[in-house]
C-alpha cells in the first residue's frame, strides 16, 4: 500500500508543478505538459514492479497508436472556447476525440493494430 501512495503523491506532483509552471509562461507551461512524461513515469513503475519488457513494450507501443487521435482536440479546444465557454468546449472536445478515436480504431483494424 505505501508503493502505491508514494506513486500517488509523486504523480500528482508532477501534474501540480506543471499547471503552476503554466500559470507564469504559457509556452513553457504547454512545453512541459507536452513531453510524454505520464508514460515515461508509468514505464518507469511497470519497470520497477517486474512487469517485464513485452508489457512495457506494449504499453509504449499502444501509447503511440492513442496519443495520435487525441491532437486534433488541442486545436479545437482554443478555437471552440471563445464561442462556448469553458466546460461546453471541454464537453465539446471530448465528443469530438472521442468519435475521431472510434473512426481511427476501425480505420486501423484493416491494418491489424487493434485498439478497442
């Protein structure tokens, strides 16, 4: 149990850090935020839990494959935000990657990568 509240408190201080950062310096703030650094820290505690090279592989590998699908949101967001509001465009935007990842899972599946 205290594997786990030291993961917590250690994750949770890299997200806080984060949007202070963002709070001073956009750029800077987005920057950070942009580095894959929930997947490095998630490879890092697979690693450190024996979880094995074939898991951490895969877990890179589909992060890839997820992470595509969700950058048309970070364009939408900024535009959509100045019509509706905050959380009509956080709604707004997950419906939107939400249907573009359905389209993209069935679109690779011809190729045999299988996401859902």
């Amino acid at each position: 149990m205290t594997i786990i509240l030291i993961k917590f408190l250690m994750t949770s201080a890299i997200i806080v850090l984060i949007s202070e950062i963002a709070k001073y310096s956009d750029k800077l703030g987005a920057l950070i935020a942009s580095l894959p650094l929930v997947t490095f820290i998630t490879l890092i505690w697979l690693f450190y839990e024996d979880q094995g090279n074939e898991k951490i592989a895969n877990h890179a590998y589909y992060t890839f494959w997820y992470v595509l699908p969700t950058l048309p949101m970070f364009l939408f967001f900024p535009w959509i935000i100045k019509y509706f509001g905050f959380w009509p465009s956080m709604l707004l935007s997950v419906l939107l990657t939400v249907s573009i990842f359905i389209l993209y899972a069935l679109f690779l599946k011809r190729f045999n990568i299988h996401l859902i």
